[in-house]
C-alpha cells in the first residue's frame, strides 16, 4: 500500500471513534470503538514503515512525532482493557489525527541514516518510549483534571469523560507511568552523555536541547519526590507533571521542529 492510501485510512479509522466519543453516541459501541482504533493502529504502524524505514532510516521531526503518538495510543487501549477511562483515547487520537494530516507537509527527506549501531539504535529506542510513557502521562494528568472538575458539579463533558475507579486510583495508575518514564529518561540522559563523549570527545555539550532536558528531569525528580514525602497529588502535581513535560517536549521535539521544519537544517 501506498503513502496516500495508508495516510487516509489511518485518519478514517482515528476520527471514527473521537467523533464517536466526542457526541456521545451509542453507535459504535466501546468495543466497537476499540477493534477500529485496533485497525487504525495497524494502518499508523504500516505508515510509520513507509515513512520512517523504507529509505534508510528518517527519524526527522514528523516520524518521531507519528511513532510517539502511535507508542501513546496504543497505551490508551492497554489501559482500557482493566479499567474504564472513558474519553482518554479522544486525548490520545486527536494528536495523532492533527499529526497525520499534517505529515505531508512536516515531511523532510534531509534527515535519512542507511546504519545505526546497536548501542545508538538502543539510545533511541529507549529516548521514543521515555517520551511516550511521559507524552501519556501528561494526557493522562490532563484527563483527570477534567475528571475531576466533573465531579462537582457535573458538567456537559461528564458524560464524555468517565471511570470507574476512584481518583486516588487513577492517580497511583498515573505515577507508575511517571515512575517508568522517568527512569527510562534517566537512562536515556546516561546513554546520551556516553555517544557525547564517544562522538565529540567531551562528556557533556552545553545547549538549549541539554538545558531543557535537565529542567524536564529536575521537574519529574520533584514530582516523583514530593509525591514519595508529601503526598502531593490533584492539581499541584498535574501542573508540575504539564510543565515537566513542556520542558521535555521543548527539548527534543520543539528543538527538531525548529530546525527541520522552521530552519530547514
């Protein structure tokens, strides 16, 4: 199958379910929802190949972007299959339907690697899942606060957005996302400062994409702290998990975005 036909297709089977659980209707049921969510999956993974694989290796700013958000719904139905979060895929498919449709245009062919070694290949891959587990973990925090502000009084978005856990439930899912997110980020900072000095001969290269990464990690390490001491949780730590991640998604993403799309470099 061709780009165009694995483009639109992925998108059909993605805005299906969110206008589903955007109107609230009865049909498609969830589990209807969920096998073409399933089938927009197979098509994201099939257009992830073509774009990212078949010439070389592109891991530019919009493949990065299409394997993150494909990594972030596929833990949405994950999660789903134990408990109810009921609106949290809408969180986890509208990114990635606006980064689909976008993708001709992001699209740069400048960035293609025809060899990647196991330890860089390794680096990567953990640095992709790293940003997902935390990607989701932010549309998670984001989904309990309207979850939560549901909840007295219940509004028009109520009847969007449900569980059937309790809040502090919920929460404990959400923290073990940050627990593993922020360890495999750990691993990934290691593991990028070993090629810093492997490649450049200096342990450590002071730039804006360093900076924000440690400002991400600095802000995770005091969610993950002041959780493990105070206790914190609600709105304190939604707004510090968003935050940490507004740092960490300036760090890379926002970075590439600049370069490749704005800056064409």
């Amino acid at each position: 199958m061709n780009y165009w036909i694995l483009l639109i297709a992925s998108i059909f089977f993605y805005a299906i379910p969110s206008i589903a659980i955007i109107f609230n209707l009865s049909k498609p049921n969830t589990q209807t929802i969920k096998k073409l969510i399933g089938v927009g999956l197979l098509f994201h993974t099939f257009f992830i190949y073509i774009a990212t694989f078949s010439n070389g290796f592109n891991l530019n700013f919009a493949n990065t972007f299409l394997i993150i958000t494909l990594f972030i719904i596929l833990i949405s139905l994950i999660i789903n299959l134990k408990a109810t979060f009921k609106g949290l895929e809408l969180f986890a498919l509208v990114p990635a339907i606006f980064i689909l449709a976008c993708h001709p245009i992001l699209q740069q062919d400048y960035y293609v690697i025809n060899y990647l070694s196991v330890n860089a290949s390794i680096h990567i891959m953990m640095a992709i899942i790293s940003y997902s587990l935390l990607a989701f973990g932010a549309i998670l925090s984001f989904f309990l606060l309207c979850f939560e502000e549901n909840l007295h009084p219940p509004r028009l978005t109520s009847l969007i957005l449900k569980g059937n856990l309790s809040l502090l439930s919920m929460e404990s899912i959400l923290f073990k996302f940050y627990w593993l997110g922020f360890i495999l980020l750990s691993l990934t900072l290691v593991s990028g400062f070993l090629f810093s000095n492997y490649i450049f001969g200096n342990t450590i290269i002071w730039n804006h994409k360093l900076v924000f990464s440690l400002f991400a990690w600095l802000s995770y390490a005091t969610l993950l702290f002041g959780r493990i001491t105070y206790g914190w949780r609600g709105k304190k730590a939604v707004v510090i998990s968003l935050v940490a991640f507004a740092f960490l998604f300036l760090a890379y993403l926002g970075t590439k975005f600049v370069l490749e799309v704005l800056l064409k470099r």
